[in-house]
C-alpha cells in the first residue's frame, strides 16, 4: 500500500514511542517510523517487552506495529525518505561548563539538526517535539541552512503535553494541541500540514496555533505553572503540620473556587519526573541570561521548596523515630516517581534512599513496575538494600513504612496482616496521603502523613 505521507520520529523515549503510535493508530494512511541511536531501546520496541510501561500502549504498539508503524535504527534513510521530522530527544540539565546544574544540555538535539542536514535530499518539515529554551528553532534554521544544497526547511514547535501514567488517554483526547510557527506564507503551509495530522481525531478548536517563541516559551511556563502549584500547597502542607490544620480539607476548600481549579493540588513527599525539575531550571537560567533575577528568583522557589519538602520528610521520620534511624529497618512501598509508570527519573524515592542509607538505615523497596530502574538508580548502594516486589514479603520484620508512590494497590493491602509482621511500635509515613489513617491508627500502627496531624499512640 503507498502511504500518503512519511513521518520520520527520532528519539524512541517515552514521548517518541507512545505519541507515534497514537498517530500510527489514528492515521492508517501515514507510514510512521521510530528511529533512535540506542539499539537495545529498538529491539525492546520491536519485542512483546516494550522498553516503556504506559497502559494502554502495548495494545495499540500491537495493532499497528508493522503495519504502519515501525521502529528502526536506521536513521539517514529514514530521514531521507520522510516529508515531516519529529525531533523527539531527550533535552536534560547540562552537568558541565557554563550553565551546569541549569540550562538544558543541547548536544543531542543539535546532532539531530546536524544529521538531518546531511541526510536530506528534499523539502523537509522539522518539529520540535523536545522540549527547548525559547529561540531553539533559531539555532535548528541556522544549522540546517548552512550548507549551499538549496534545500529548504520548515521549522514548527510542537510541544509534547502527555503526563505519563496517563500518556495514551492525554494523546488521544489532549486538552490542547499547540502548534507554533514562523508566520511566514512556507511558515504557515508547514504548520496546516501539521494541524492535518491533528485534525484525524482532536478536534479543531482543539488546535491552537501562536508563533514559534510563544509555543516554545508556553511548554515550559506550563511544566512551571504546574510544578509551582504543587510546591504551593506542599509549603502550606508544613504549616498544616506545626497547626493542626489538615491540608486535604484546605486543599478543598481552595481549589472549589473556580478560579484555582481542585486538581494538582495533593500534597505529597515532592514532584520527581524528568521535566518539572529540569524545565523551571531552564526558565530560570534564561531568565538570568536576559538579567531578570527576580523573575528568575521566583522560579527557582518551586524547586527550592520541592527540595525542603524531600528533606522535611526524612526529618519528620528521624524526629518521629526517637531521632536515630541507624539499624532501623524501613520499607519503601514505592519507587516510581507517580502511579502507572515504571519511571523512576528524578523519583523522590531517589532522595529519600539515599538519605536514609546515609542515616544508616537498613531499606526494603518495593514497587509493582520500577525495581529494575530502582536497582539502576542506587547502584552504588544496592548491597545496603533489598529489592523484594511482594509488599507484604517486603515490610516484613520492618520498623517502619513509606509510602513514596500513589500505587492504588498500596490502599487495598491488608494491613492487620502487615502490622502482624512488623517491628514495635510500627510507623506508617504516608508521603502521598492514600491509605485510610484511622483505620491503621485502630490497628496499632503510628501514623504520619503529610500536612495533616499524626495519628499515635504515644
Ligand atoms: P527519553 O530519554 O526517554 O528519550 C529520548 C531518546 O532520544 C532516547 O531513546 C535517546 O537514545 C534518543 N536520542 C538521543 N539522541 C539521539 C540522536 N542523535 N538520534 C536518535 N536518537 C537519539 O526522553 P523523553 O522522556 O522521551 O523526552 C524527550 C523530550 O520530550 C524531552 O525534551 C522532554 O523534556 C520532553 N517531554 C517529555 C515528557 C515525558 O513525559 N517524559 C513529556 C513531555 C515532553
Ligand atoms: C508533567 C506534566 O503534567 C505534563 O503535562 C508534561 O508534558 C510532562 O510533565 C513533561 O513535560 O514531561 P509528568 O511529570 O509525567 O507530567 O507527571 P505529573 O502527573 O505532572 O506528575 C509530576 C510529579 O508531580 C509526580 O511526582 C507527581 O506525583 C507529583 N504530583 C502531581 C504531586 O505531588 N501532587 C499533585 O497534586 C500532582
């Protein structure tokens, strides 16, 4: 069959996979290629083990892979033959030189540039689906039109707004598609052949359309935006606890109010992912560069605030626990950095571990999908920790629980039975507020969660 329209995707993570595989599902008339770098991510794609946990995703990988979709390490010929290029790399916080610790690392990205560049033949539609500092698209134009082959390209912005956990439903029913572009006549044309993909199945008023520094600038400030409410509601979460106040019940009496909305406001152990974090860092440095360091100040209080709450947590816990966790045994019940991902990248898990190991803690995580990346994580303290996926097998003999993921499953354990097996008196430290804290209270346990008053029987 002869496709109506080659779509090229380099970078197969965790936004490259589960966005292709929408298109490739919802447009049967587009061939849809995945192509990265790293083999062993291909071959996981090509597999019944997919190298990503998303639910719902492994059925549609099933029904259009091979069909119109397909994932390959070949990408000069598949840059050559497609009519649109998603850019879909990982953009992570520079480690090193000017910038480190703040501005997006920018290597990946430029080498796909450059690799496009080399590889072309013919007109190519390129999209920022990465997420950039504002004026990217600048530098991608100036690379790719640094040869004299004549060859001209047409540069969009196309933010990824998918949440993982809840990946496939945001992608197949996304608040909004934002597609931003040069508002030049070659400009606009690239960007109606962008919303025609869209149009398959989002609806058009779904579609919005701004130039390019906007839709880029807008990625961020809504990673910002979002990450700012939830260190929001954390920082009052302390006050909750030094006053009696429960922040569930402030949480719901704000967010009824129209104008501030109800969700994003759980307060919990802190936001991991592998955005959040990185993107505010990156609206900060920018701030900074053009000399706006109240701004910048401002931004980098969501983050800061995100920090006290980690380490607010493993003080409540030593202050809790007679102020010496050494020789304790504690169980994490989760390692994801939320519910429905096996994503550990910037987990708070992440921290608190290694804050507990330092305390001379002895751990026990455990995690329905994220061990193996939690075994990644903490190698070079693995042989101080048990990876054991059986809540119950792992709690058991311990002084104290965790709780660092909002894993449904955690809230519908028998904790009677856990309580049985643990050490007196036992702790519950309830980082996402899930499980019912009077009712583990009756059964004996001492209960902390967050933003709210403990529950002890001391
Ligand atoms: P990821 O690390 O999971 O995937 C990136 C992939 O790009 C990797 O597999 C890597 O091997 C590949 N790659 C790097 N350089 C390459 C090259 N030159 N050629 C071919 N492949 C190459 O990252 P991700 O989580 O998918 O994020 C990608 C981008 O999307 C980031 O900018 C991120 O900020 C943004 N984003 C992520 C999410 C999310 O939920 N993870 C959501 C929205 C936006
Ligand atoms: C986030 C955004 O929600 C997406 O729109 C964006 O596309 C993505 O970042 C990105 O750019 O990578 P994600 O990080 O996958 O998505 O997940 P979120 O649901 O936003 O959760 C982020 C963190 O905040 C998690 O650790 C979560 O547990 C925490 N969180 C969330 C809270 O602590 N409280 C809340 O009320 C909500």
């Amino acid at each position: 069959m002869a496709f109506e329209k080659n779509i090229l995707c380099i970078g197969a993570g965790y936004v490259g996979g589960p966005t292709m595989a929408v298109i490739a599902n919802k447009c049967p008339q587009y061939k849809v290629t995945v192509a990265d770098i790293n083999p062993r991510r291909i071959a996981a794609w090509n597999s019944d083990n997919l190298p990503i946990y998303e639910p719902g995703l492994d059925e549609i990988v099933k029904a259009v892979r091979g069909r119109n979709l397909f994932f390959s390490t070949e990408i000069e010929g598949g840059i050559r033959e497609a009519d649109i290029i998603f850019v879909s790399v990982n953009t992570p916080t520079k480690t090193f030189g000017a910038g480190a610790g703040m501005a997006a690392d920018l290597q990946y990205w430029e080498k796909t540039a450059r690799q496009i560049r080399e590889a072309s033949q013919s007109h190519k539609i390129i999209v920022e689906k990465s997420t950039l500092p504002v004026k990217t698209a600048l530098a991608m134009e100036r690379i790719l039109t640094s040869t004299a082959n004549g060859i001209h390209f047409d540069i969009l912005s196309n933010p990824e707004f998918l949440a993982e956990g809840t990946g496939i439903k945001d992608l197949e029913a996304p608040d909004r598609v934002l597609i931003g572009s040069r508002e030049t006549p070659d400009g606009l044309k690239a960007r109606n052949e962008l919303i025609e993909i869209y149009a398959n199945w989002v609806p058009r008023e779904r579609i919005i359309t701004s130039n390019i520094w906007s839709s880029e600038l807008s990625k961020l400030v809504s990673n910002a935006f979002l990450a700012q409410r939830i260190s929001s509601i954390n920082s009052i979460s302390s006050l909750c606890e030094k006053t009696e106040a429960n922040i569930t019940e402030v949480a719901r009496a704000v967010g009824m109010d129209s104008r501030v909305g109800s969700k994003f406001l759980n307060a919990s152990i802190g936001f991991g992912g592998s955005c959040f974090k990185k993107d505010i860092l990156n609206l900060v440095y920018m701030c900074r560069h053009y000399a706006l360091d109240e701004v910048a100040d401002y931004w980098e209080g969501v983050v800061k605030v995100n920090d006290y709450q980690k380490e607010r947590f493993i003080l409540n816990m030593l202050g809790a626990m007679f102020n010496t966790l050494a020789g304790k045994k504690i169980c994490l019940f989760g390692f994801a950095f939320k519910a429905n991902t096996g994503d550990t990248r910037e987990s708070p898990a992440i921290y608190v571990s290694r804050r507990l190991v330092e305390e001379k803690a002895e751990l026990v995580i455990t995690d329905p999908r994220a061990l193996i990346n939690a075994e990644t994580d903490l190698a070079d303290i693995k042989e101080k920790i048990d990876f054991i996926k059986d809540p119950y097998e792992a709690a058991a003999g311990c002084d104290a629980i965790a709780v660092m993921t909002e894993w449904e499953v955690y809230a519908a354990l028998d904790f009677e039975k856990i309580y049985g097996n643990m050490q007196k008196p036992a702790f519950i430290f309830d980082g996402r507020n899930i499980l019912d804290h009077s009712n583990l209270f009756k059964i004996g346990f001492n209960v902390f969660p967050v933003g709210k008053p403990p529950l002890t029987h001391f």
